[in-house]
C-alpha cells in the first residue's frame, strides 16, 4: 500500500506534464495546416538532388 503514495503523485505529474505540453503544441500552433505539411512532405520542389 505505501507503493501508491509514490506511484500516485508520480502519475499525476507525468499527467499534467502530457496536459502541458498539449496546450503548448495548441498555443504554438502547430495544428494549423496537416494537410499542408502532408503535401509539402511529397513535393519535389525542395529537392535537393538533382533527377537523372
């Protein structure tokens, strides 16, 4: 029973630390354009070698 007064304040820290790091991805938004950067990804014209 001790075990849970470590692994209790433990996870509720590793918790708010995931919550935080969520707000800060919302607040850096990061979130904004998905389908933009799915298609940057796939574009060639940030090739850097040349074809042939």
């Amino acid at each position: 029973m001790s075990v849970l007064t470590y692994l209790i304040p433990i996870s509720l820290f590793l918790g708010g630390f995931g919550l935080v790091a969520f707000f800060w991805t919302l607040r850096t938004r990061q979130y904004e354009d998905p389908k933009g950067d799915s298609e940057r990804i796939l574009s060639d014209q940030y090739d850097d070698h040349p074809k042939g």
